[in-house]
C-alpha cells in the first residue's frame, strides 16, 4: 500500500519555538485519515505546509510519491483539494459565480460546478450572494470549492466548524462516501475525537507540534485498557482481603477497580470472598473510553 | 494568464469601480472648466499649454486617489473571503499578483484617457488658438500612464499584503498631498517621491509677471533622467511587491 502523503521530520517555527516539530505523517491511499489534536497544536500549520502555503523550517514532503518543491509544487497540487481553517469566498457574488472562479482557474469541465453543488446540497442557494449565506453554508461552498476538480486527495481543516448537529452528520456521511465514490484519500483534522471516530480509518493525534499517536483507529480502540470493577457486601473487607492476595485496587464509587485477570484468577477471587461471607453483587468489564485515551494523549498525561 | 485576468473582471462585478473613476473625472472637468471660464480671449491662444501645466497639477492629487481605491478595491475582497490560501493552490502567486496588476492598470488607463479626452473635447470646444500639439499629448498620455502605473503598483503591493485597507488608502492620500507640494521641493528631493513625478515630467512651464499680473507658457525640455527614474522605481516595485507577495505566509 503506497502513502498519498508522507512527511519526514517536518517542523515548523514561528519565532523561535517550535510549533510543528519532527512529524512524519503517513496517509495511505484511499484511507480517511483523521489529524487530531487540541486547539493550537499544531494541525492547521501542517496542513498549511503540505499545501505549500507555508514554508517548512526543517524536513520533506512527498505528495502522490513525489517530493514537493517549490517547481513542482502547483502541479502536484492539480490533484489536491483543500479547505484550511475557514472557507475561502467572496461574498459579493454568488454560489454559482464562486465556484465557476476556481473552476476557471483550475481548467476544469464546467458541469463539475454543478455537481458539487449538488453533491453539497447547495444548488437551491446558487444564485444567492455568498455574504447572506449562513455559516453552513459558506461552510459547504467550501467544500464545494475543495471538490470542484474531484481531487485524488481532499485535505479538510476542521470542516465541521460551524455546522449544527444534523450539519454535522450529513458532513460525516458526505466524508465516508468519498473514497469509495471517487477514490478519494480524505485528510480531516478535528479537535475532537467522537467526531472522526467510525469515520476515520486511521488517526494521527498531535500534541503541541509533535505527532503522539498514528495507527488505525481500531488499534487506538484496542489502546482502552480493560480493567474490572467489583462491588460487593462489604468493601472494607474486600480491600484487606485484596491486598492481602497482592491484587491491586483502587476504590471507586462503589465499586473496586482492579486489573484484568484471568477467569481462574476471578474464579478463585469469588470462592475466597463467598468462603468469608462477602456476597459478591456485581463485576463488571470496565474500558477506557476513547476520549479518556484522546485527552491521556493529547493532555499533560501521556500513558502510552 | 487569461484566464486568471478573467477571473479579476468577474470579480470586480458590482463594485462600482468605473464609478470611482467616473466621479474623478467629473471633478477634473469640473476644476478644468472652472479654471478655463475666467480666461479671455487672449489666454485662450495659449490654451493647450494653460491644459498641459494645470492637468498634471491636478494629478498630483487625483491619479493617486484612484490609484488607492482601485487597487484597495481590487484587494479587499481577497482579504475579506481569505481567498489567497485557496487561490495560492490553484495558481502561482506571480500570476495573482500580475493579473491584478493588469486588470487595474485599465483603470488607469481609463482614467488617462478620459483626461485626454477633456482636454481635447475642450480645447475643440473653446477654439484652443494654434494647432493641436498631438507630439505633446500623446507624451502627456505617456508621461501620466508611466506615473500612475508606478504609483498603482505601489498601491497594490501594500493592498495586497495588508488586510487592513485603511493602511494603502491613507499612504495613497498622503503621497498624494506630498505630490502636490513638491513643487516647492528641491529638485534632487522632488526626484525621490512618486508621487512628484507628474510634476517632473512636466512639458510647459510658467511665467508669472507680478507687474501685469500676466501668465505666459512656455515649453520646456522633457527630463529624460527624470523618466528613466520613474522607470526604475516601477521596476523596483513591481519586483519588490511581488517578492513580498509570493514569500508571504498565510
Ligand atoms: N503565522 C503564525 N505566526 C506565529 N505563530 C503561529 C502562526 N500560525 C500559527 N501559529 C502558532 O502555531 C501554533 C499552532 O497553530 P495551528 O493553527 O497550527 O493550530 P491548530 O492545531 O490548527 O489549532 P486549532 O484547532 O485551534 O485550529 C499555535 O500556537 C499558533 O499560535
Ligand atoms: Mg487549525
């Protein structure tokens, strides 16, 4: 499987501190590669630098398996599209009179504007001037914008700003259908992780400038540690009786978390309490959920 | 290339830009007119050359107005949509930067010929004496275009690297305001600033008799080093913008 985009070492500095730093992003073809991070840490100026819209201090790109340089730049990019941070429009023209700009200047059929527009459910707003489009909308347009030459890659600043719930799920379906569509590799960066989690096939997290994390998603689901939550009759003595047997616990509510075992181990656990009277009431499978292990990543407290 | 001109003519749709030109032009009439009317008969005779000593003055002023407004008009829309991290994907930045320029050099353009186009109307009108000096109006055109473009060019470099458009448009008035009382410059100083330079290259001069309280035109030598400089500084500019222009960030 070969790599849409491959960076090796990228970092960025804007004074003198470092606010990308030694990312090697890996995005294999057709995959939707969700790019996570907090605010601020550092995703809209790597997507910048992949477009060539800002200048890396150190490291390489490759886009489509080809180094990008300052010559070659624009005609790799014939096959990008994009939407970085907020859409770009002008609002004294219409929908229509936007995307037939950037269909111009990219040289491509002028059908693909009705197309997106409908594949973006805009071709109602068409003839409306942009500056009284909601932010949705603009939002769509956007997309619209970043569709119009139906790109082999598709990068996404957070395409979800500004869209309300029901905006949001559409976005996701839009999103998903892509690649199987058009053969689309979609680049989509989010600051939150239930928004590409089951859209994303793989996940890029990125923690002030460094890249913490990058495999699939379900092997970032598997990171969860499964641990087991026990309450019974009688904590207090459970607790002795635990430590006494060298299990660790931690008290929770009420129940006592302690670690994953094996059923033989639990099975001897339940004898031992039910020998000593302590009704045994609930042992439940308790998993970190996924944004415990995004903020674990992406916060102070890395565990990994 | 043509397409990307295209691209700025659209974009220029319902902006009202000939407008401003439009108005410019009113206002130069009007002044030209004014001027004209308390002149008799004999001040008429030098009538071509009165039209060649007072348009340039008034450039000073005027060209650099649409020159500020063309170019902020031109811009404000990128700034305002934050189009150039779209477009920058799509075409090199050189060719944003020049498909600007020359979409609002026909402006300038335009408003070049429309004084020409006064000064002939009224000349024919009023029965200017002497025949018509085309040589000199055909290097007035010149002279104003050469003038105006560098003055444009200065405007766009700074329109389009600042979002704020109240930056161009007060460097634009008071460039401006420095053209117009730069005659009273040394010429070494006047030759440093653009907005001078409709002074400099000046084809008539004036006698002032205090005694009679009598004008009296003259034609003078054209001020090739002068030319040759303002050919500089457009180069400079143009170059210097447009470095900026592509090396920029956004
Ligand atoms: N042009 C710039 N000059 C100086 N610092 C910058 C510039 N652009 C970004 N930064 C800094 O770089 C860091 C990363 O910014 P970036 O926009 O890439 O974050 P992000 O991950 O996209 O955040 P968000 O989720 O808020 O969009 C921030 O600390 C920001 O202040
Ligand atoms: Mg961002």
């Amino acid at each position: 499987m070969s790599n849409i985009i491959e960076t090796e070492g990228l970092s960025k500095q804007y004074g003198n501190i470092y606010r990308v730093k030694d990312v090697d992003l890996k995005v294999p073809e057709g995959a939707i590669y969700g790019f996570l991070g907090p605010n601020g840490a550092g995703k809209s100026t790597t997507l910048k630098m992949i477009l060539g819209l800002a200048k890396p201090t150190e490291g390489e790109i490759a886009v489509f398996g080809k180094r990008v340089n300052s010559k070659n730049r624009l005609e790799n990019l014939k096959n990008v599209g994009s939407l970085i941070e907020s859409p770009s429009y002008y609002g004294h023209l219409t929908g229509e009179e936007n995307l037939r700009i950037f269909q111009t200047l990219r040289g491509v059929p002028k059908q693909n504007i009705t197309e997106v527009l409908k594949i973006v459910r805009l071709e109602n707003q068409q003839s409306k001037k942009v500056s009284q489009y909601s932010l949705g909308m603009k939002q769509r347009l956007g997309l619209a914008s970043a569709l119009l030459g139906y790109p082999k890659l598709l990068i996404l600043d957070e395409p979800t700003n500004g869209l309300d719930p029901a905006g949001i799920s559409e976005m996701r379906e839009l999103i998903q259908s892509l690649p199987q569509k058009f053969g689309m590799t979609v680049v989509v960066s989010s600051h939150l992780l239930s928004e590409i989690d089951q859209l994303a096939t793989r996940v890029g997290i990125i923690r002030e400038g460094e890249l913490v994390y990058q495999d699939s998603l379900t092997k970032l689901h598997q990171y969860s540690k499964q641990h087991l939550a026990v309450r019974t009759m009688n904590n207090e003595v459970t607790k002795a009786f635990l430590s006494q047997n060298g299990v660790a616990w931690e008290a929770e509510d009420d129940y006592l978390i302690i670690p994953q075992m094996k059923d033989t181990m639990m099975a001897e656990i339940s004898k031992a309490l039910g020998q000593n009277n302590i009704g045994l009431v609930r042992i439940e499978e308790r998993k970190k959920s996924l944004e415990d292990i995004f903020l674990e990543l992406t916060g102070t407290a890395v565990s990994l | 290339m043509s397409a990307a001109i295209g691209m700025e003519v659209l974009k220029t749709k319902g902006r009202k830009i000939w407008l401003v030109v439009a108005v410019m032009m009113a206002v130069q009439l009007l002044w030209a007119g004014w001027a004209i009317s308390n002149k008799d008969a004999n001040d008429l005779i030098q009538g071509w050359m009165f039209f060649l000593y007072q348009f340039p003055m008034l450039n000073c002023i005027i060209m650099p107005v649409i020159a500020a407004v063309v170019a902020s008009r031109l811009s404000d829309v990128e700034h305002k949509g934050q189009t150039f991290k779209l477009l920058e994907t799509i075409i090199p930045a050189q060719r944003i930067f020049a498909a600007k320029f020359i979409w609002g050099s026909i402006y300038m353009l335009g408003a070049a010929l429309g004084q020409l186009a006064i000064m002939i109307g009224m000349g024919f009108v009023l029965h200017f004496g002497g025949p018509v000096p085309w040589g000199a109006l055909a290097s007035y055109l010149f002279f104003t275009l050469v003038v105006s473009l560098t003055i444009y060019i200065f405007q766009q470099g700074v329109s389009m690297l600042v979002a704020n458009q109240m930056v161009p448009m007060t460097l634009g008035l008071v460039g401006g305001f420095i053209g117009l009382f730069s005659m009273f410059f040394p010429q070494g100083l006047q030759k440093l600033i653009l907005w001078s330079y409709y002074g400099v290259l000046m084809q008539v001069g004036m006698n002032w008799d205090e005694t009679t309280r009598a004008t009296d035109f003259y034609w003078t030598a054209i001020d090739w080093s002068g030319l040759g400089l303002i050919l500089v500084f457009f180069v400079l500019i143009y170059g210097i913008g447009r470095i900026l222009f592509v090396r920029r960030e956004v």
